[in-house]
C-alpha cells in the first residue's frame, strides 16, 4: 500500500475541487495512482458537480469601467446575495470590467483568457 501524502491530497483536490477527505479516501483506494483516483472522484461525485451547475444564480453585480474613450460594463452572478457584498467578488467583477475596458476581448473565452489582477 502506497503512503497518502498531504502534498498528494491538495495536488488531487487542486485538480478535481472535491473534498479534501474524498481525495484522500480516492488515493486509497486506487493505492496512491493518481489518475485512478482522478477517475474514482469523477464517478463518485458527478452528480454532485452536476447538481451544483444546475443550480439558479439569481444574484450577481453590474459593474462598469471607463478608460479614456473606452468602457466595459459586465455583469457577473452568484447563487447568494452574501456573495455579491464580498470584497473579494467585488475586486474581482471590477477588475474584469477592467480588462473589457482596456482590452475589447471578443468573446467570454477571449476574456478569460487575459492576465487577471486583482487588489486585496
């Protein structure tokens, strides 16, 4: 039997965002092969990932920015109001408007592909 490291336990959690005891339980049972245990998660938690993207996100913020001549508007939801009054998710809908502002991308892929910043 292969030893579960820590450093193990986040690599697989950073990759599938499931739970921290479910990643670890996975690399057990596929006795430390990680794309095993990749595929294990998969199987046993899809239906939650899909439960969690069918969710309504009914909440969100409309933020704009405008740099000389140049504007971007964006609006971005979440499932809660408590969200919406989170610095963090305020920093960040501001910074996205940002980057539609100073960089015109095309499309939400365009977007997400800029380099991100944000304060705090």
């Amino acid at each position: 039997m292969a030893a579960i490291t820590a450093s193990m336990v986040g690599e697989l959690r950073a990759k599938t965002d499931a739970p921290m005891m479910e990643c670890k339980k996975a690399l057990t049972e596929a006795d430390g092969n990680m794309e095993k245990a990749e595929e294990l998660l998969r199987i046993k938690l899809g239906n939650k990932a899909g439960k969690a993207a069918g969710r309504i996100t009914a909440e969100g913020v409309v933020t704009a920015f405008v740099d000389g001549a140049a504007g971007g508007m964006i609006e971005i939801n979440c499932e809660t109001d408590f969200v919406t009054k989170n610095d963090s998710f305020l920093a960040m809908a501001n910074a996205a408007a940002m980057l539609v502002a100073k960089n015109n991308p095309a499309d939400i892929a365009a977007l997400g592909a800029l380099a991100y910043e944000q304060d705090g």
